[in-house]
C-alpha cells in the first residue's frame, strides 16, 4: 500500500508525463504523423486518468482496466461526464485500430 507521499509523487510524475504527450502530439500533428498523434493523445489521456485512480487510491493493471474503473468510480457516479468517458473510449479504439 501507497503512502499519500508516494501516490502524490506517482501522481505528479504521471501529470508530467500527460504534458509531455500532449506537447509531443503538437508536434506530430502538422506534419501529418496522424497514428503517431492518436497514440501521443491516447497515453495523455491514459497518464491523466491514471493519475486520478492513484489519487483516488483505485487500481487497475492494464488499459482495458484502468478504462473499466474510470467508468465504474467517475462517469456511472457523474464526477465525470459521459463525453469524457467517450472521448477517452474513442481514442483507445483509434488507437488500437491504427486510426
């Protein structure tokens, strides 16, 4: 079990690493690396969500898990909207797609 010391350092890190995804895909877009762009964006959201299950102290070990406790613990109870949960679902799918 975490201490509320290191969940806020994981948290940090993960934050850290959703700027660093977002400004990659800000890069990548313009010049038409489209694939490229979905995943940068995916994984910011992934870091993001992430992030807010450690905070939250709910785990989840793969993608598809961290989707399923994002619907369960935020989108079903309304802390988050449907459209973010979608948003979220949606570039998973592209992602895994190829687009």
């Amino acid at each position: 079990m975490l201490t509320e010391e290191e969940r806020d350092q994981i948290v940090k890190v993960r934050l850290e690493n959703v700027k660093e995804a977002i400004e990659t895909a800000e890069l990548l877009r313009p010049h038409g690396y489209w694939q490229a762009t979905i995943n940068r964006m995916y994984y910011a959201c992934y870091y993001a969500v992430t992030a807010l299950l450690i905070k939250n102290q709910i785990n989840a070990q793969t993608h598809a898990g961290v989707r399923q406790m994002l619907g369960l613990h935020f989108i079903t109870s309304g802390k988050l909207s449907i459209e973010m949960g979608d948003y979220y679902r949606n570039l998973f799918s592209k992602r895994i797609r190829g687009l």
